[in-house]
C-alpha cells in the first residue's frame, strides 16, 4: 500500500476546501439551518410530536442525511472529474499508484469533509432543539458508511460525466428528490398504506430511517435491514469502480 501516494491525494483534496470554506463549509451549514428554521417552524407549530419525538427533534437526522447524501456526491464527483478535465489525470495514471490507492485518496477526502460537515449540523441543530443520541456507536457507522458509499457514488458520476452540466444531472434530479421523499420530514407511517409500500422502493428511506432510529430508536424500518442496504449499495458501487478501472472506461480517453 503506497500510503505517501494516498495522503498526498488526500491532503491536495482536503486542502481544496480549505480554499473554497465559503462553498464547502459554510453555504451548505447556512442552507441546511434554513430547512430546520423553515420546516421546524412552519409546519412544527402544527405538528409537535411524531412517535414521542418533538418534530424539530425529529428533523434533524433526516436533514443531516440530506446534506450528506449531495455533499457526499459533489464532493466526490468534482473531485474525479477536475483532473479529467484539465488532464493531469493522466499523470496520475501513470504514476506508481495502484487504482485501490486512487480511490482510496479521493472518496477519503470526499467522506471525510461530508462527515465534517454533518457533525457542524449536527451541533448547529443542538442550539435549536434538545437531542440525545441513543446510540452514538450506530450513529457514527451510520454516518460514516452513508459518506462512504455516496462519495463512491460521486467517484463514478465525476468518471462518467463530460460535462459540468451533468455533474449536478444526478444530485439535482435524482438524489435531492429521493431525500425529501423519503422520509426526510416526515414519517411514513403517516403516508396511506399503498403509498407506504411504493416509498419502500425508495433506497433513500432505509439510510434516514436507520440514522434516526440511532437518536430516537424509532424507525420506518428495521436497523438491521438499513444497514443491509446500506452494505448492498456499498458493494455495488465497489464492483462499479473496480470496473472502471478495470476497462479504462472514460479515463484513458
């Protein structure tokens, strides 16, 4: 394992957000504190509890999986797709650096900031609304699977994409309407019972459902089948990106 390969990535990558703080850390914390006042305002006034839970409360671990779920990907994608564009990803293609190595060094460094970000939430909701975290153990595997899988979600978008334009193709019109649907304000036990079965083809249901139930132990489904999905998508993503670098599919071209 060529480590120096892997922490130079990693520190060129996490060095980028130290330049762009504004776009990476800040804007993301002030547009998620907006949905928690917006959301924990408007409709917690009509809505005090879900399941015992008081609904600013409830919101936070689905708000939380919002941003991680499309920093994660953006993070990753743009990550990958910059030295594609600008073509320095041919030098490091023909560096002494294995392919695990890469990917190690550029979904570490997306997951890393996701994470980051997701515990500044987490602390910024603690000053709207009481939490308590009934399992912190689950809670940071939750968190840090979650990160992991979609930051190689976004390694496989930023190779597949020409474009900036389609960048923001999957996060905008995919993952961000999967995340609001899928139980991010709401719990779908709520939802009528056919509208409850078609939501459950929805992957986005079971990452929030089994973070929250880390903080509440209440959950739309089993924490055992959550991380099961989680695991699922893991090793398919995994598969994809061993593919890519199997095929050269998008990066020797």
């Amino acid at each position: 394992m060529n480590l120096p390969a892997i922490k130079a990535i990693y520190k060129f990558e996490m060095a980028r957000t130290g330049r762009t703080l504004l776009q990476s850390i800040v804007s993301p914390v002030i547009s998620t504190s907006l949905y928690f006042v917006v959301f924990g305002a408007a409709i917690g006034a009509r809505i005090t509890e879900i399941e015992g839970v008081p609904y600013g409360a409830f919101i936070v671990p689905g708000l939380i999986m919002l941003m991680l779920l499309t920093q994660s990907v953006a993070n990753a994608s743009f990550g990958i797709y910059f030295p594609r564009f600008t073509g320095t990803i041919f030098e490091l293609l023909s560096a002494p650096i294995s392919y695990l190595e890469i990917v190690i060094g550029y979904v570490g460094a997306a997951a890393t900031k996701s994470i980051i970000l997701g515990l500044i939430i987490l602390a910024t909701a603690w000053l709207f609304v009481p939490i308590r975290i009934a399992h912190p153990f689950w809670m940071v595997t939750f968190l840090v699977l979650t990160a992991a899988t979609f930051s190689l979600l976004g390694f496989i978008i930023g190779v597949w994409a020409d474009g900036f334009e389609k960048l923001q193709l999957v996060p905008l019109l995919i993952i961000t309407p999967l995340t609001f649907l899928g139980g991010t304000f709401y719990s779908i036990s709520v939802l009528p019972p056919i509208w409850q079965k078609v939501t459950l083809l929805n992957p986005v249901v079971y990452l929030i459902s089994g973070f929250r139930w880390s903080f509440f132990e209440i959950a739309d489904v089993s924490p055992g089948v959550s991380l099961a999905m989680i695991g699922l998508f893991l090793a398919i993503c995994l598969a994809l990106v061993a593919w890519i670098f199997r095929t050269g599919y998008r990066l020797k071209s």
